[in-house]
C-alpha cells in the first residue's frame, strides 16, 4: 500500500528547497511522475543522464525517455497497474534500455516506488545508468563464463576429436562392404549372391551404428546442465539489449525493439537463450562501427497456433564476408584479428539443443539478419 508522506517528517530537512538540493547531489536519476504519465519532477542527476532540462520535460510524457516498445507501451502498463494492482516492475525493479535526448539507447535499472503526497498517487523512478557499471560488467562476465560451461568449450576439441574417429570406423566399413559388393556383383554366383546378401547386412548395421554416434552428439548437447523454464521473451530481449550495450558499445546506434507479442512465453534456459541475443547484438554492432546509418532492430514474431517464434537481430552493417558466410556457424570462423570465432558456433549449439534454428540472411536495412527460432510454451506447459 503506498504510504502518505506527511510534511512533518520533512520539516526537519528544512523544506522542499533543501529536500531538492539534496536529490540533485544524488548521481542517479530521480523522476517523479503522475498517474497519467506526466512528468513532475526531475531531478540534476536525470538532466544530466538524459540530456534534457528540467523546463523541457516537466509535463511531457514519461515514455519519451524510453524507446520502443517501452514508449508505446508504457501507458498500458500504468493503466494495467492501476485498474488490477498486479506489480510487474513497481517495487521489484528492472534493467532496461532507456533513451536520451539525441536518440541514443543505453542500459539502466530501474527501481520504481510509488506513493501518495497531498491526496495524489504518484511513481518515483530511481534510474541507474549501467553503461560503465562494474556490476553490470561483472554480471555480463557471469554469464560469459557459465556460457563457456555450458558450451564446454573446452571439450569441443575433444568432442569433435571423438567423434570423427567413432564416425570413421563405421564409415570404413560401409566403404569396405560396398566395394565388395559391388565386386561380388561382377561374378553373381549363388554362392557370391550369399556374400552379396551378408555385405548388404553389414552395410545396414554400420550405418545404425553411425546414426547412433550421431544420436549420442545430440544427446550430449542437449542434457548440458540446461533447465527449460517458462520465460517471458521481452524480458529475455530487453535484458539482453541492456546488458550488449554496456561499455558503451551502442554508442550513436538507433535501437529499435518490436516485438510481435510481447506477452509471448518461452521454454528455454533464459541465461543461454540471453547470451545468444547478447552474441548477436554485439556482432551486429561491431559490424557497424564503421558505417554511417547505424541501426539494430530486434523483432520477434509468432501467429496463433505455432508452436515457434521467431526472433531476429537486424542491422544496418556491411552484411557478411563472403568467405565466412558459408561456414559461418562452424568454430573458429572469423574476420575479427582478436576473434575467437567461436560465438555463433555457440548460439547454434544452444539454440539446437532448444529445438530451434538459427541462420542468417541479408536484412531489408542493408547489414545482415540473424534469424533463430525458440519454442513457445503452450498452455499445458503452465500447468505442469
Ligand atoms: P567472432 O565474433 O569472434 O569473430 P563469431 O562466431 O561471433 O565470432 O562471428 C564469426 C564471424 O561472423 C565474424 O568474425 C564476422 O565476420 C561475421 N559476423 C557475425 N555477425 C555479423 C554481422 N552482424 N555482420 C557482419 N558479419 C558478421
């Protein structure tokens, strides 16, 4: 329940006039909205983090600091909130992606209170600018490292090792019978025609067998110590924008994120699906460095009665090398002099072993598109 603040508790402090002075010394951004979305407040720390003055806000709508589709959307969530009292962000706080007075995106946490002054609901917004934050750096760094764990990096090399040798052998042998077969065919006796029967045989089992070695690869892949849980994909996706762009990395980029349906659920290991769309929107940015329209959209789209959606990462680059293109997804594939190469292998390992599918194609702003393909929870999954 919000709580009336009374003018006593602030007497103290000496009045609204030491009350501001102090809110401006604050480094985060402090803003004060109505229930209709406008600003009343907002403080040093917030002109100093979004560009604007104080004269250029104060009564404007508070999504003009956000950027699609929070902008759109914003009204929706306060009259949501208002009408059910269902919480999604006030008093749990969240890092989002918010945006400033010349366009540029960059990742904040939010932590949103509300209370009641004079007879009036209003929501005061502490806003944290993560773009050089060590904790945002260290929680990006986490995930890095739970991503090698997950891919087993430091396996593949064994694994691939392993596994063209287990291949070879039976590959060895389906070679072998058939060029006996084929042999045998030249003289067919009936006695012939029997070998010819039993080097048919092998050949079938050999190639069973190879299949099962290949069966083995994908279960391997897919009983990592992943855990499907439901999940909304916008959090995922703006989660995951936020934390591409810390150090700056978005600088001058028109981000835009347009999801189809917002509301939509996965069934997906969150903290890989997030670090595959952190591989795609870095890669997407440093293609951009150099270009002059730099743009990023992050779209998602389902239609009722799929079982799939689909998102993509699009940009505004020079598309792909065509040398890399074709192997694109393999390791060790890279154009970059500090690339490891390794990152798309990893999204393809990850979104494979999630059902999904993940490839790349030239996108309509003139860069390359990143397409993959995640399961969407059905209702029965809810009531598991
Ligand atoms: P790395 O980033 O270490 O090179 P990746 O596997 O993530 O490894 O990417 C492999 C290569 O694919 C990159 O070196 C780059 O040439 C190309 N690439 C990936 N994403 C893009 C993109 N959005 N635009 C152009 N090229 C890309």
């Amino acid at each position: 329940m919000a709580r009336s603040i009374d003018p006593e508790v602030l007497a103290p402090l000496g009045g609204s006039d030491t009350l501001h002075a102090l809110i401006d010394t604050m480094p985060d951004a402090l803003i004060v909205i109505d229930t209709q979305s406008s600003i009343l407040f907002f403080s040093r720390g917030a002109e100093r983090m979004f560009g604007y003055g104080e004269e250029e806000v104060i009564g404007e709508n508070v999504s003009m600091l956000m950027p699609s589709p929070d902008r759109e959307r914003h009204g929706g969530y306060v009259s949501h909130y208002l009408a059910t009292g269902e919480r999604r962000v006030i008093g749990v706080g969240r890092v989002t992606t918010a945006r400033a007075r010349d366009g540029g995106t960059f990742p904040v946490d939010i932590a949103l209170g509300e209370f009641v002054a004079e007879g009036k609901t209003m929501f005061a917004g502490f806003i944290r600018d993560l773009t050089d934050s060590r904790e945002t750096e260290q929680q990006l760094h986490a995930l890095q490292e739970e991503l090698a764990h997950v891919s087993r990096i430091s396996t593949m090399g064994t694994l691939a090792t392993s596994i063209a040798h287990e291949l070879n052998q039976p590959l060895t042998a389906i070679t072998n019978y058939a060029n006996a077969a084929s042999a045998l065919l030249e003289d067919p006796s009936e006695g012939n025609l029997e070998s010819l029967h039993m080097a048919l045989e092998e050949t079938s089992k050999e190639a069973i067998r190879a299949g099962q070695v290949v069966q083995r690869l994908r279960d391997f892949i897919s009983t990592g110590e992943s855990v499907h849980e439901l999940a909304r994909l916008s959090r995922i996706v703006s989660e995951a924008t936020a934390l591409a762009l810390v150090n700056g990395d978005g600088k001058g980029v028109d981000i835009e994120v347009k999801l189809g349906h917002p509301d939509d659920e996965v069934l997906v290991d969150p903290i890989q699906i997030q670090q595959v769309l952190v591989n795609l929107i870095r890669n997407a940015l440093e293609a951009m460095q150099a270009s002059t329209v730099k743009r990023l959209q992050i779209t998602s789209s389902s239609s009722h009665g799929q079982r799939n959606v689909r998102v993509s990462v699009v940009d505004s680059g020079p598309g792909l090398d065509q040398h890399v293109a074709e192997r694109l997804f393999h390791p060790f594939v890279t154009t970059k002099e500090t690339g490891m190469g390794l990152g798309l292998s990893i999204c393809h390992t990850i979104v494979t072993a999630h059902g999904g599918r993940i490839w790349a194609e030239p996108s309509d702003l003139g860069g390359t598109q990143f397409n993959l393909t995640l399961p969407l929870a059905l209702e029965e999954d809810s009531d598991a």
